[in-house]
C-alpha cells in the first residue's frame, strides 16, 4: 500500500488536502479522498487560528506542494443522487 497526501490549500484555520491510495508494487489507484480539515481550539471548543508555529510550516508545506503535478478529480462536486 502506497498514501500519498497532496495539500491543495490552506488559509488560517483549514487545510484543502487529495490523498491517494495505490498498491505499492503495480501502483494502480485504489481509492481517493479530499477533505477540508479545520483547526478546532479544544479550550474553546471553536473554530481558531493555526498557531504561528504551525502555520509556517504548512506554508513551507504548501509551497513546496504547489509545483507538483494535480491528480485528476481535485474540486469535484459532492451530492446525493436525483430521484426521479
């Protein structure tokens, strides 16, 4: 099993992030996943601000992420299906 996390964006509070699951040998896809992960203070029990400390190295993070290739599927809509 290969997992790769790609992170797409982020702002102070959340992380935009597509994963992907491969075999690790042939390398076909699996399964993917986007999520939008946001920052909880757990003292608050609210949304708040990645600490300064955090939020550079998901800077360096993101950077560094923004000059690889975006898999397929990235920004997809997500919704139930229409019945007719």
């Amino acid at each position: 099993m290969q997992i790769s996390i790609l992170l797409v964006g982020a702002d102070e509070k959340r992380l935009h992030t597509f994963k992907e699951l491969r075999h690790a040998t042939e390398g076909w896809l699996s399964a993917t996943s986007e999520n939008m992960t946001v920052h909880i203070d757990m003292k608050a029990r609210k949304t708040a601000p990645f600490p300064p400390d955090i939020r550079a190295r998901i800077e360096a993070v993101l950077n560094t992420h923004a000059a690889l290739p975006r898999p397929e599927g990235i920004g997809r809509n997500v919704a139930m299906p229409v019945k007719n």
